[in-house]
C-alpha cells in the first residue's frame, strides 16, 4: 500500500514505479523510432549559421544521451533537475562543489569512505570543515550545529553495518535549521527509499551499483528538490567537468530498466540468506535491516519499502572470515555491490582500509566482518555455498 501511495506520488498519474522504469519519456527514439536511447557518440554539435541557440553545443555542457538518464533519474527520484557523473564519488564531490571556504559539514559517521575522503583532505585543504557524527541519534545531528553549518550529508542504510538513520526527523531538522540536505541513496534506490519526499534536498548515487546492476559500468548521478539547486550542481558538473561519456549513459539506462525484477529477486534472496546465517553457529551477528532484530527495523520500514539486497556478518574469527573468501564459490571476493553477480567484501582490507584501526574498531568494523552483495544466483545455490564456505 504504501509502496502504491508514494509510486503515484512520484509519477502524478498513478503509473507504478515498475511501468515508469520502461515508460518514462525515453522509451522510444524520436527520430528514428527505435525502442531505446540512441547513443550520440559526439563532443560537438554543429551550431548551423549561429542565428538560434541550440539545446546541445558542446557535449561536456550536454548529450542527448546523458540528457535522456538525467531526466530518468529526476522522475524516479522525483526530483525538479537530475546530473549523471563518471564515478558516484564524481557525483558526490561535485554536489560539494556548491559550497564555500569556510562552510562547515555534518556527514553521517559512516558515509561511503571515499566520501569522507575528499571531505578530510581536499575539502579541508580549501577552507572547507567537516564533523562527522552518529547519525542514528538525531541528536548528535543538533549538537554538531554552528553558526557556519550549511550541509548535511547522510546514507542509510549505512556502510557496512546497515545502520539506520531516521530520514524524517534528520531532513526536518536540516530544512529548520537552513541546511541543505544531501542523501546518498545508494543503497536503497528509488525504488525502495526516495529521500526527495521524505525532505531531502540532493540525492546523489553510486550509478555503479544497483542502477547499472551488472557490474560492468562507472558512474554517479545527483538529483536535486529545486530548479535553483539544480543550476548550482549544473554549474559544478559543467565547470569541473567530471561527465560520464554515453555509452556509459547508455548502460545504466538499460540496467534501470530491469531494476525493479533484479531488486526483488536480489532482495528475497537477501531475506532468505540473512536468516539462514543467524542461525549459523559459525555466525556472531548478522546485520541486515529486513531481520526482527535489527535495531532500527521500525525506522526503516516506515521510510523505505524493502531491506534491499546487501548484509553483513561477523564469523567468530579473522580467519573463519578468510576462510569463507576463500572458499566460497559462487561469491566474488571484490570490493563494488548492486551487481548481478554475488560479491563478498572484506571491509577491513577493502572499503574501509583506509580507516584508522582505532576508529574502525570504535565503530565496530572488525576483521571477522564480511559484507555480502546478494545477486541473482539461485538462493538454494548460494545459502549451500556459503554452508560449505562456513565449515
Ligand atoms: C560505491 C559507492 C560510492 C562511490 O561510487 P563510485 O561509483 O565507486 O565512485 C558512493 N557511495 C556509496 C554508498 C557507494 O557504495
């Protein structure tokens, strides 16, 4: 029901979200009339005798390719504007971009870790402050606010403990206390969670992970709530210039299309592993939002439609957990999610590497952690896999 009410929210028309990823204004080519996007494969446009100004000049300003994903993203995200990047990180620093020396930054304590990255050196080094903070208690959120606090930066579920954050009350906050509000939806997508109508005022994506969906694509993407916060990303995305060119357009194109079956299939599977691995007696903990005990189950279901399809778990040991990477055969040990094909991740030698032990451990990253991308091999196949890998 809820899924139903926010689906005709976003579409105005009561299309639901599955019709909208085939039917959403680029399903057919109006020049040629082929089913799908063309790939315009060019870096200039041809500006005739000058008299009229035309839509596409030059491409790192604009493609029509690029043009038909950003336009696809805003309606599902149900935002005003919508930009595509070459990496998600592009995406994220290029949202960042909008802002000054001097201003200061809330993030979320565990955002993606190349996003807390560029905040703790570029961003530093050109007069810009980050604090990053628990932002499961909202509190933590009103206590880290000065006089020159302009942003908000949140994920959630987050990386790689699936904590929740409460969107509503976050975004609320921001709005109140004049933050602009930047969620990053990887995780989710808009199929499950769209931040936009909960408050948020920026979206951004990794377009690299569910949204492409297999694995074989670099990319990032930015909504934004207004037309006048759109103008400011534009200007970044045009000004540093980090575009992805449009076959790579092109490519999460397809993969959106199939996002709500992968997502479904991927999810149930999740569901189905994320209970198989609790009751593992080589399992501690699994941490996973679809799960009775999960901590901020209530905060999640009210926000989103679904757990989606990454979990994580702690083995009793490092070594179990190297042991699982190793044997597994059916999961890739790689660093990436959101693909086709199961992927198990090491946090401590892989995303989070860079983080100081210290604060790893504070925050609960240990090495008996493994974080799985649940794909879309048989859910039987995988849980005997992953028996076989836990022996
Ligand atoms: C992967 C990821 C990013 C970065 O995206 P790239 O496409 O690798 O640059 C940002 N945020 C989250 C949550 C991610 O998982």
């Amino acid at each position: 029901m809820k899924n139903k009410e926010a689906n005709s929210a976003i579409s105005g028309k009561g299309d639901s979200f599955g019709t909208l990823l085939i039917h959403n204004g680029h399903e057919t080519d109006p020049v040629t009339g082929a089913l799908g996007t063309a790939i315009i494969q060019t870096s200039t446009f041809d500006q005739g005798d000058l008299s009229e100004e035309r839509e596409f000049d030059y491409a790192r300003s604009g493609n029509p390719t690029r043009k038909a994903l950003e336009e696809t993203i805003a309606l599902l995200e149900g935002g005003e504007k919508a930009y595509a990047f070459g990496s998600g990180i592009a995406a994220v620093s290029s949202c960042l971009g909008i802002f000054s020396a001097g201003d200061h930054i809330i993030a979320a304590e565990d955002i993606y870790g190349g996003s807390r990255r560029i905040l703790n050196t570029f961003y530093k080094r050109w007069g810009m402050e980050l604090t990053a903070v628990d932002t499961t208690d909202s509190e933590n959120i009103r206590r880290a606010v000065k006089s020159n606090t302009k942003a908000l930066l949140l994920e959630t579920p987050s990386n790689p403990l699936l904590k929740i954050t409460d969107l509503k009350t976050c975004l609320d906050f921001a709005r109140d206390a004049g933050l602009i509000s930047i969620v990053d939806n990887t995780f989710m997508t808009p199929y499950f969670q769209r931040p936009i109508e909960l408050g948020a005022d920026i979206v951004v994506h990794s377009a690299t992970k569910f949204l492409g969906g297999h694995s074989d694509v670099i990319s990032g993407l930015a909504v934004t709530r207004t037309a006048e916060l759109g103008d400011k990303v534009y200007a970044v995305q045009n000004g540093f210039g980090a575009v992805p060119g449009p076959w790579d357009c092109w490519l999460i194109l397809r993969g959106i299309k199939t996002l709500k079956v992968r997502l479904d299939a991927q999810q149930a599977s999740a569901i189905k592993i994320a209970r198989y691995l609790s009751t593992h007696k080589n399992v501690e903990a699994v941490y996973y939002p679809g799960l009775d005990n999960h901590p901020g189950k209530t905060i999640h279901d009210a926000q989103s439609t679904g757990p989606g399809a990454v979990l994580s778990f702690k083995t009793k040991s490092a070594e179990h957990a190297l042991r699982f990477l190793g044997q597994t055969r059916l999961a890739a040990s790689a660093v990436s999610l959101g693909g086709v094909e199961t992927i198990a991740s090491y946090p401590v030698r892989m995303s989070h590497a860079s983080v100081p032990v210290e604060e790893r451990r504070r925050l609960g990253i240990t090495d008996s952690l493994i974080r799985i991308s649940v794909g879309l091999e048989a859910d039987d196949d995988l849980i005997e896999d992953f028996n076989h890998a836990l022996e």
